[in-house]
C-alpha cells in the first residue's frame, strides 16, 4: 500500500504555469484556497479521483455555487455528471499558491512554540523546507531537533545565506522581534511568520503575515457568551 | 514598580453590562475586536489613559474613521481634543468578548502543542483558565505542567464535571480528535478549541473554533511567490 507521501508524490506540479493564472484570481477567493487545499489533500488521500461541487459544498459547508464560482476563477471547470477532477484542482491550487516553489524557511525561537511547529507535519505538507533553527540559549545550540541543527542567533545573516533561506519564522519572545526582524532585512528572505504578537514595523518589502492564535481564543469565548446568554435569555 | 498582572488588575470588568450591549455589535465589528483588544493592552502596559483615533489608526494601520464607526458601536465615543479613555474602551472590549466570565479550559492532548499552549500568557490575558490536561500516554499521566495536571483521557467525562470545564482545547493526533468531540458532547462545555484540523461534525450546539495555522502559511507563500513574480517581471 502507498503512503501518503507516495500519492502526493504522484502528482505532479507545474511550477510554470504560474504566472498566467495568478494575476486572475481575485484575493477574495486566494483566502479561501487553503481551504480547498486542505479538503481536495483529504479527498485524494481517501483514493477520490473527481468530486461534485455539491459534494464539496457538504463538506466545505458553502454553497454549492460559491464553490463553482471560486473554481472556475481558474479554469477549475466541472463537467456535468462527472464533477471536478480531484487532482487537477489541487495541482492548480498548488501552483496558485506557491506550493511548488520550494521555499526554506527557519524558525528564530527553540521554545515550546518553535519545537512544536518544526515537528508538524505542515510545513511538508505545504512544501517548505524548514532546515534551521536559532536561539539565544547556549545549552540549545548545535543540538538538533530532528534533523534540524540549532544555531546561535548571533549567526542568522551568516546562516541565512548559506541555507538561502525565504522565510523566517519567528517565535522568540515579543521584545526580541522587532530587532530581530531588522535584521532580516539585511538577509534575502521574502516572508516573515510572526507569532510573537508584535506588530512589527519594518521599512522594507518584506512579506508579513502575523499569527495571532489569541483572537481565535476570543472569537470562541464571544461565541460560547452570547450562547449563554441567549440560552438564559430565552429560558426565563 | 507594578507589574503587568497588577496593571490589569485594577481595571474592573462588569460582566453584569455585558446583555445590553452584545446584540447592538455587529458580527464584522466582533471579528475586528480581539485586535482592539491587543492594541488597548499594549496601551495600558505603556501607561496611556488615553488615544486619539488618529494615533489608533497609525498603530493598527486603519483608517480613524473606521476606528471611531468601530468604537462608536458600542458606545465608545470619542471626545473631540481629549480621545478615547483607554481604560474605558478596554473593559467594554472585554465585556462584549466575554473576557470576564472566567471560563475554565482543558488541553485534550499533552504534546509539544498542547505544552506549548499552557505555556504562553495568551489565556490569562484573556481571562481563560486553563485548570487540566490529559493525554493517552500513562507516562505523562498524573505528571504536572507547571500547576496543571494531567489527567487520563479515559477520565475525560468525570474531570471536565468536577472541574466545570467550559472549554475543550483538541490538540491531540487528528485521527482521534472526531470520537474525543462526540465524547464531549455528553459534558456541559460551550466550546471546543480545534487545533487538530480535523473538521468536527457534532449534533450539538458546542461552538466550535478551528485553528488552521497552515492556512496562514500558505496566505505567506502566495503573497511570496507573487512579490518574487511581479519582481521578475518588472525586472524583465
């Protein structure tokens, strides 16, 4: 029996078909992409070669026309009484969203955080590399974690462009970001990961998308309130 | 000199305030809140009593009017020369969130994530409590993080009674999270926390908050590949 690393494998994914879809999709639906990504890996792992737009809206729970719509913004066109094809879709998907391109990335930060991410699945999953992590602490340094070597801070330019690293993921703590971010913009990197819940400010065209995992946190205590409060509400 | 515990400490949070405004706040303005929150914080951490629209929109890179339409909602109304009462603005935030209804939360899996999780001030900060943790693995079983105990996840039920758990945090392998949701359907919490990235069906009317740290990288990739692109292009 295959692995999933095997099925993944089999599929292959044209890296230079890029750049004619991506100035089409509008961002509204590039939002919605890594979700696609995420439920089409789910279908294809299940052995699905094609799937109906209302299969996917069940699953997605969106409508069914939505999901046509987003679809077709890249040629993703369904054909009547066979449905999308699987693979095509999430070949498509990938391209749009950079999963081919190979990006390496480190993490800055070999706390529970940084451990925690680097042994997730998700990096492999979505393409990037992640081979180097950093940290202040003395005792961490030159250890591995996997097969991932921990480096002393004190050489991220150095390491940086040995390893051509595109992304750093930051997850040392908050008052140690913005410095550190500062001096990324001397390396070659496109993206900074944020988690350290600093909002960075840095004069640069360097890519930042930050994680707050609090707000969800609050989105769901606002849920449960409101919940309650209807709940008491309407129990009087 | 206080330290930031004290800080907050002395901002009283009247959960009795809550039922009048929470119907008023429209769902787009909720979703924007726990971003007033942070900012506020970081405000008050500063020792600010009061900000302007003007310097919020610089902070948080919106526009003042959508800052004072924001606050407007729920009757934080700016005072031309004088601004917002940060103090103010802070515990309505928290009311209408839910920050001071002391919710108690346990981590159903006591991995690196998991660990992580209990680890970061994200949950007091948000008037979270995080009071248990459990795990298949009869070695962590009955060991501590920090103060927080792990329990047997065959103990799930009688625990989460005992210690009136609001809140499931699923961080444990996504195979298992579906049957560990269906078992919490039988206690009294309000919500679960998925971190999994298993999409939970539940007949029940727990909210349910996905967090898909993946989807973020991938947002990070796309706008990567699309700079590098442009770049290449104009470089053309």
């Amino acid at each position: 029996m295959k692995n999933e690393k095997d099925i993944f494998d089999d599929i292959e994914i044209d890296v230079s078909a890029i750049d004619a879809e991506k100035h089409a999709v509008s961002p509204a639906v590039i939002k919605r992409l890594p979700r696609y990504f995420r439920y089409l890996r789910e279908l294809i792992r299940m052995g699905k070669t094609r799937v109906s737009s209302a299969e996917l809206s069940k699953m997605m729970n969106v409508t069914a026309s939505q999901i046509r719509q987003d679809l077709n913004c890249f040629g993703g066109f369904g054909q009547q009484g066979y449905g999308y094809n699987v693979n095509y879709l999430y070949t498509k998907i990938c391209e749009i969203l950079g999963v081919g391109c190979g990006f390496r990335a480190a993490v800055i930060g070999a706390g529970n955080l940084g451990s925690a991410l680097v042994k997730s699945p998700m990096f492999e999953k979505r393409g990037v590399d992640v081979v180097a992590m950093f940290d202040v602490d003395e005792s961490l340094v030159g250890k591995r974690l996997g097969h991932i070597r921990i480096f002393n801070v004190s050489d991220i330019e150095r390491i940086f462009e040995d390893y051509a690293i595109d992304i750093a993921i930051l997850t040392m703590p908050k008052e140690f970001a913005q410095e550190t971010a500062e001096r990324l913009t001397r390396t070659n990197i496109g993206g900074i990961w944020n988690f350290t819940g600093k909002e960075l400010k840095l004069e640069s065209d360097i890519v930042i998308e930050n994680v707050h995992i609090g707000d969800s946190l609050m989105t769901l205590c606002y849920e449960i309130a409101r919940k309650k409060d209807n709940g008491d509400s309407s129990a009087k």
